[in-house]
C-alpha cells in the first residue's frame, strides 16, 4: 500500500492529489517501521494513513491549499488546520460539469439501445428472441431516463424497470406456454391460433399492449416520464434524443401487431389442431402478473411514493438545486 502510494505521488505530481498520495505513503512507511509493541491495533497504522488521506482530500474540498509536504511528530503525521477565511469550493458546480458529457453519452447509447432493438424486432421470425430484442429497446429507455438528470426522468428510468420486470416476465411465460405445446417458437409456422386458444390469444395481446405502452397499463407511465424528463433536461441537447427516440413508439407497436396478425389471425392451420388453452397452472402465474400490469398502469403512486424522495434529493445533490 505504501508503495502504491508512492507510485500515485509520483504521477500525480505537482498536484494536490499527489502530494496527498506521498505524504500518506511516506506517514504509513514511518508507522511501519515504528516498533510493533507501539501499535495496540496490527491495523491502526492503516487506519490512521486512511484518515489522513481523507483528511487531507476533505481539505483540498473545502479550499484548503495542499501543504508542502509531510510534518511529522514522532510516528503521527499532522495536518494543517483549516483555514476558516478559505473560500468553499463549488463543488456541486464542479460535480455537474464532469458529468454532463458522461450524461449526454449514456442518452446516446440509450437512444442506439431503443432504436436498435426496435428494428431488430420487425426482422425477428423466433417469438423469443424478438421479446429479448424488445427488452433491449425498452431498457433504452431507462438509460434515457437516467441520463437526462431531471425528477421526471430518474421516475420514469426506475419505474420503467418495475413495470418492465412484470410486462416482461408475462411476455416470456407466455412464449414458454406455446413452446411446450407446439416445440417451435417460429412465428411463421402459425396462423389463426385464436380459434383454438382464445384464452391465450387474449393474454398474448394484453401482454403485448402493456409492452408497446398503452395509456392504462404498465408500459405507459415510465415511457411517458422519460420523455417528459428528457425534454425537459438543462441540456436541450437532449430534445433532439428524445425526438429521436419517440417514433420508435410507432415501431414497437408495428411489430407487436404484425406478430399478433401472423400468429393468431387468419387461417387456421389443421397442424395446429391438437393445441390446448391455459391450465390452472398457467393461469395461477399469468393472471397475477395481469392484474399488477393494470395497477401499475392506473395507479402508479405507491412507486412514487416509495422512491421519488430518494430520486429527487440525487437529482439536488448532482446538479447543485438547478
């Protein structure tokens, strides 16, 4: 440890965080060669070179300009006290401006993740892989969310994954349900499914609907707030992401419908014909994630409630109150 100290010095030399990492080098290098019947604690030499450091970066936080070098008294490093004329620097200020690039770069990549994955989706012929693709669009929009940096945003970012965690695991039993009936998972293969399962077919579309955000169900609430967040950011940079980003709400209804038409409307095909509808089994699982996705969807405070206090003193503390 010492010696990563010295190393850390060295590079960053001339600075305030090198002289910092030295002097912590250089005290923790006095306290190991001090007897060992001097330290109550095998750790305290540690302990006390972890203080120092923090210390010492407290200080630099605060405005205190960084000292020379180490002074030492006996086996203890001291610390110059602060200087209570030292002006506080901005560190929220600070903070912020490092951060916006970072923020615009995750909306960038949220953006790829939504449009991407949305027309990944229209060429999916494997039920499976197009819910998987359809995951990744949506879980855009949670990157979208995080990085506009507003209330509104982070909301809409974490209730995103909430109502995605229950539309999404209705949507993957429901591809389980048809797959252990017919060992294929290829959309093509079927056609007028909803004369021989209507229970299902009904599932399948409400499951659907809840995905491409509805207004009413579950998909609708985070989708709306990250947009709303995104327009709504310090960077009006990211208007031009958000406009990017909401056609594809035309996409993701556009293959949603296309699979229903291929799977479920139609002829009827005779291969078909030794299909059967839900069991209790089925329902027991699938039912209750129905009945979230709709309480998600009308009544979203309990989830406000529960993290909007938490989302908005981030937002306070990131962007300094703007």
């Amino acid at each position: 440890l010492a010696a990563v100290g010295q190393v850390l010095g060295e590079a960053m030399a001339g600075g305030h965080a090198g002289s910092t990492y030295q002097g912590a080098a250089d005290g923790l290098i006095d306290r190991m060669a001090a007897p060992s019947e001097s330290l109550a604690d095998p750790l305290e030499a540690l302990r006390a070179t972890v203080r120092d450091v923090e210390r010492a970066l407290l200080g630099h936080r605060r405005g205190i300009p960084a000292r020379e070098g180490p002074r030492a008294e006996g086996h203890r490093e001291v610390i110059p006290a602060p200087d209570p004329r030292a002006r506080p620097e901005p560190v929220d200020a600070v903070l912020l401006r490092e951060m916006l690039w970072a923020a615009w770069v995750i909306g960038v990549l949220g953006v790829i993740n939504i449009v991407y994955g949305g027309f990944v989706c229209l060429a999916q012929k494997d039920l499976k892989k197009l819910i998987a693709y359809s995951s990744v669009s949506h879980m855009g929009f949670c990157l979208l969310g995080l990085a506009a940096l507003t209330p509104q945003g982070l909301t809409g970012s974490m209730f995103q994954m909430v109502s995605h965690g229950v539309v999404s695991a209705m949507l993957f039993l429901l591809v389980g349900v048809v797959y252990d009936r017919a060992h294929t998972r290829e959309i093509d293969r079927f056609g007028g499914l909803a004369a021989q399962v209507p229970e299902y077919t009904a599932l399948t579309g409400f499951a659907f609907m809840a995905s491409l955000g509805l207004p009413g169900l579950a998909g609708f609430v985070g989708e709306a707030l990250v947009f709303l967040g995104g327009f709504g950011s310090a960077d009006h940079s990211f208007r031009w992401l958000v406009a990017a980003a909401a056609p594809v709400v035309v996409v993701t209804a556009g293959y949603y419908l296309w699979t229903m038409q291929r799977m479920f409307l139609g002829t009827f095909k005779e291969e078909w014909a030794h299909l059967w509808d839900l069991t209790w089994r089925e329902r027991l699982t699938l039912y209750p994630l129905a009945v979230f996705t709709v309480l998600l969807g009308v009544w979203p405070t309990p989830i406000f409630a529960l993290v909007d206090p938490s989302l908005h003193a981030l937002v306070r503390i990131v962007t300094g109150g703007q």
